[in-house]
C-alpha cells in the first residue's frame, strides 16, 4: 500500500496489498458482449516519493458466432481512454532508480498506451 525508491529498505514498495479485476459477460443466442474492470488503489506517499491516486480502467469486448466454426470478435481496450498516472515528480531524479525529472511512469500497473481497437476472427477447421 505504499511506494518508496529501491534504495527505501523497504521489501515490498510499490506492491498492491490488492488489485481488482473482475469480468461481466452477457450473451445473446450468438452474439456476447463483456466488460472488464481493473481497480488499482491509491498507494500511499512512501519515504523518498509521492503516491498515487486509485486508478480504474475499462476494457470492453464482443463477439459474434456466425457459425459453429466461425466467431468474430471487436473490442476497445483503455475504453474510456485513462491516462496513466505520474509519481515522484522531484527535481532531483536518478536514472539508475528509473526516475525521471518531472515525475515517473509506472507502466508496470498503468496503461501507457492508452485506447486501441482489435478485431479479429476464431475459426475451426
């Protein structure tokens, strides 16, 4: 629940003490729709960095059954489009530490990409 520098001594900075992913599908004869929510607590401020405030992200996804062999699907990740949040913005950034000036991306929990589309096809032979 709180997050520090690598050089903190703490063993786990930066770790979630809990995340939520959760899925809800709907179907309809052949056509299903879904979502899939990702929740990320706030972290605390640790000892050398600021925290981060709770961060949602959305995922929304499709498919279609034209056959029994043959499924489309479309989706849109990053739905609604969130940023990633930034931490440590101090002025006195190390490098080695993977801090920059300015303040840090964590794109390990955060989505840097932001909104995408995918469509594709699932077919059995």
């Amino acid at each position: 629940g709180t997050f520090a520098a690598p050089d903190s001594g703490l063993s786990n900075a930066g770790a979630y003490r809990w995340k939520l992913l959760s899925n809800v599908n709907y179907a309809v004869d052949a056509f299903t729709v879904g979502i899939q929510w990702q929740h990320l607590p706030k972290i605390a401020s640790g000892n050398t960095n600021t925290g981060y405030p709770a961060y949602d992200l959305f995922n929304l996804n499709s498919s279609y059954a034209v056959t029994d062999s043959v499924t489309f699907r479309f989706g849109v990740d990053n739905l609604f489009n969130r940023a990633p949040v930034f931490g440590n913005a101090s002025t006195t950034a190390n490098p080695a530490f993977f801090q920059l000036s300015g303040g840090g991306l964590n794109v390990n929990n955060y989505d840097a990409l932001g909104r995408r589309f995918y469509i594709g096809a699932n077919m059995r032979f």
